[in-house]
C-alpha cells in the first residue's frame, strides 16, 4: 500500500499501526525544503498545528510544495529512512495543510523508528554465529554523506547500516550492507574511507556487498532492516527533477 492511500485512511479515521507506517516509508520518497536539514519550522505557517511547535514540513509531490510555498525555495528528495533520521524523534507534518495532510507527533515518530528491533541471530558456517542489529542513531552527516556518494552510482539499488558481532564478541562494529547491480571494488573502497572518517579512532567500519538476498546474511538484512538509501527512478523522480 503506498503512503498516500495510508494517509487518506488516516484522515478518515483509520488506525494505522506504526510498523505499517514504516513498512510504507521503506518504499518512498518525499520532499523537504532545503534549507530545513538540520532546521525545523514553525507550524504556525502551515495550520492545522497550535502556534509555536516545531516541525519539518514534508511533502508528496512538487505540487504539495508549491501550494504552500510563497518563496518557491528549493527542495530535494530524501527517502523515508531518512527523514526519519532528520527527525531524530521531533515532529513531522507530510503534506501540510491538505485535505490529506499527516501530522506525527514526536511521540509517534519515536513509535515507528522503534520498529526497527535488533534481530534475532543468523549461524553461519559450523558454530560460527553473528549478531545483527539496526544501529538506533546513525550519525546524520555520515547517512548525508553516504548517500550523496550512492546518487552518484547508478548501480547501487540500496544501501542498510547495522552493527554485527560475532556471539563470542562484545563490542560490535558498524556495518554498511550495500546491495548494486556491480561489484565495484572502488566504491567500496570509497565508501569504507568516507565511514572511517566519522567514526573514532579505535572503532572499524565493514563494508558488505550483498549477494545473494534470499539467504543469509542478505536475506536477514532484507527482512529486517530498512534502508536508510533507495535509488529512485520514475515519473516522480522526473517530476522533481524538471518541476
């Protein structure tokens, strides 16, 4: 179900469970005003919300932004797993002001993200066995970073980020699955030094070309966690690109 059939069922009442919510925002797209990445806005300017709250304001489509937009500003597309890292637990309102407009309290915005529980470990060859987990705050300049880089690859199809840890082992590492229609050794190369830099000296990074998704490891990451980058391709995206 795509997520504006979810928002008209939630205009009319409807109660949609937060693990739908996120299930829907895996499989979009949206829009943000630029300027609004580290920076939310008064609600007051778009109704519906008491004065004086703070939001991120996110929209649909080119044509929800410019109903409500007097600047016409400039505006990028970001996937739901990022907005929901944008949000880092605050308020958003998707379409603002519409008949079909969704506003998600702090609370409710916490509810979804917490839908992304650690999961259950995978054995592997003889009695090795690891640990996957959904890293719960991913820093948000590296996922800038990183997805900027994956825009420029046209083969990356998306892109997970999870600790894993080996049953044995306390202390886990970060890892960065990526699923592309190429090997790439460069861009895995690129993105492996890009990680290393946000991380502190004595934490490595590992960086996964995902294979074969419908076992294993693969298999778990698909199921389990949600991609904080999508390659988009469509009308929409041309849209955007050319509206």
């Amino acid at each position: 179900m795509d997520l504006e059939t979810l928002l008209v069922q939630s205009r009319r009442g409807q109660n949609i469970a937060p693990a739908h919510w996120l299930a829907t925002l895996r499989m979009t797209h949206l829009l943000i005003p630029r300027d609004l990445t580290h920076t939310a806005c008064d609600a007051s300017k778009f109704g519906g919300i008491n004065a004086g709250m703070t939001i991120i304001p996110v929209f649909t489509s080119p044509g929800e932004w410019r109903r409500v937009s007097q600047s016409q500003g400039e505006i990028r597309l970001i996937s739901g797993m990022e907005l929901l890292i944008l949000s880092s637990g605050n308020a958003i309102y998707i379409n603002p002001g519409s008949s079909t407009g969704r506003f998600f309290s702090g609370e409710e915005v916490k509810a979804i993200c917490a839908e992304e529980q650690q999961i259950e470990q995978q054995t592997l060859c003889g009695n090795s066995a690891i640990r996957i987990s959904a890293h719960s705050a991913p820093p948000e300049a590296m996922i800038a970073e990183l997805c900027q880089c994956f825009r420029l690859h046209h083969t990356v199809r998306a892109a997970y980020l999870a600790w894993v840890r080996e049953i044995a082992e306390e202390t886990p590492t970060l890892l960065i699955a990526i699923a592309s229609e190429a090997c790439d050794q460069r861009l895995i190369q690129q993105v492996g030094e890009l990680a290393v830099s946000f991380m502190p000296d004595d934490e490595a990074v590992d960086v996964y070309l995902m294979g074969d998704e419908s076992t294993g490891i693969d298999h778990l990451i698909m199921t389990h966690l949600t991609p904080f980058y999508q390659r988009r391709w469509g009308s929409f995206l041309r849209e955007y690109q050319h509206g």
